[in-house]
C-alpha cells in the first residue's frame, strides 16, 4: 500500500457546499474509502490549499480514479502526491 498526500482547493460551489453542511466533508471521506482507498488523516489549511488528507492507496491507478471522480464532481480541484516514508526512502539510496 502506497501513501498519498491530497491537496484540494475548494470551488466556488465547494465553498458553498461546505458552509452550508460541513459534515459534507466526512460524508466524502466516506466515499473516498468505498473506491478503495483509507484516510488516514485529513486537516484542514490556511495558506494556498483549504485541505490536506493523507491517503492509503493499493497503487497510483486507484489514487488517480478517486482524484479524477473527486475533481469531475466540480466542487475541488486536487493535486496529489506520492509519498515515501524516510526509511523506505534511504532503502532504496542504499540499493
């Protein structure tokens, strides 16, 4: 299982969505688990991206599904981002 950072911005029918009902964000966490993929955190922040979540993914295919059916929604746009664990990362410079 690979681990994925999400950035996600909000559109303007995001925004709106989520003032209205903010329980909107678990409620796609939810989703996001149903096509194959585990939250493991999720924050929400201040500067350029309104979110961050932090993913479990079997492979970039299924990261890439949830990010497309995510953005056609209309509501965020994403930007994504494989991750390696510091100790995966000096493994494979020692190989």
């Amino acid at each position: 299982m690979g681990i994925y950072l999400m950035l996600t911005n909000l559109t303007d029918e995001g925004r709106k969505t989520v003032k209205e009902k903010p329980e909107r964000i678990k409620e796609v966490s939810k989703e996001v688990e149903k096509m194959g993929v585990k939250v493991l955190n999720q924050y929400a922040l201040l500067g350029a991206y309104d979110f961050v979540n932090i993913l479990e993914a079997p492979d970039n295919q299924t990261i890439a599904k949830v990010a497309l059916e995510l953005g056609a929604r209309g509501t965020l746009q994403t930007t994504t981002l494989a991750a390696l664990s510091i100790d995966e990362f000096i493994k494979m410079l020692k190989k």
